[in-house]
C-alpha cells in the first residue's frame, strides 16, 4: 500500500467518524435548503446591479442605498440562519481534526512535538 493509499484510507476513516458525519450531514442540509438558495441568488443579483449602478456616469444615490440596505439584510439573513451557523460550526470541528491529525503526522516524520508550542520562540525550552 503506497502512501496516497493510506491517505485515502485515513480520509474515508476521518469521514466515517462523528466529526466528519456532522460535517457532512450539515453541508447536505445547507446545500438543500431552498430558502437559503433563493436567499443567495438574490443576494449575488442585488451585488451584480449594484457593481452595474457603481459603473454609471450618473449613479442614483437612492437605489444604491436601497441595494445596500437589501443586500445587508440578506447577509445578515444567511449568516445567522440556523443551517449556515451548523454548516459553518461543523466545518470548523473537522478542519480541527485535520489539524490535529496533520500534527500528529509532522510529529511522527520530524519527531518534534508541536503540542504546546506557543510560536513564541522566547517561552520555548527548545525544540530538540
């Protein structure tokens, strides 16, 4: 078994553990949600028309207010939505243990130990 093999494997192992269901579950979750697909498409049209009024030799203050106004609310409407805040949580949790596991892997191949480490040189006792 080659080293992409076992890569393979480990990735397939991380998916099938809590953290990567959860990830998963919630992307699938995000990426079905019709309010949330009709919330995004607005959101890029009203960005498209206001990059077109921006263009404009002469640009209507009031309908660039308006834009900005709508295009604020679908974002705040987005972000705090139930399923982006889930999808955005999980997705931080695996990148987390992919973190943890990469550590882990640097470790065995330097055999230095970043656990602990400040990236603070001066409070460091030394990495040998």
């Amino acid at each position: 078994m080659d080293i992409m093999e076992m890569a393979a494997m480990l990735g397939q192992r991380v998916k099938n553990e809590e953290v990567g269901q959860r990830f998963l579950r919630a992307r699938e979750a995000y990426n079905n949600s019709v309010e949330l697909k009709t919330s995004f498409s607005e959101y890029n049209v009203q960005r498209m028309i206001l990059e077109q009024e921006a263009n404009k030799e002469e640009i209507d203050n009031e309908l660039v207010k308006r834009i900005d106004t709508r295009i604020d609310e679908l974002f705040e409407f987005i972000t705090k939505h139930e399923l982006y805040i889930e999808l955005e949580t999980a997705q931080n949790a695996l990148n987390e243990e992919l973190n943890r596991i990469m550590r882990k892997i640097s470790e065995q191949v330097t055999g230095i130990s970043a656990e602990g480490c400040t990236h603070d040189c001066s409070t460091c006792g030394g990495c040998h």
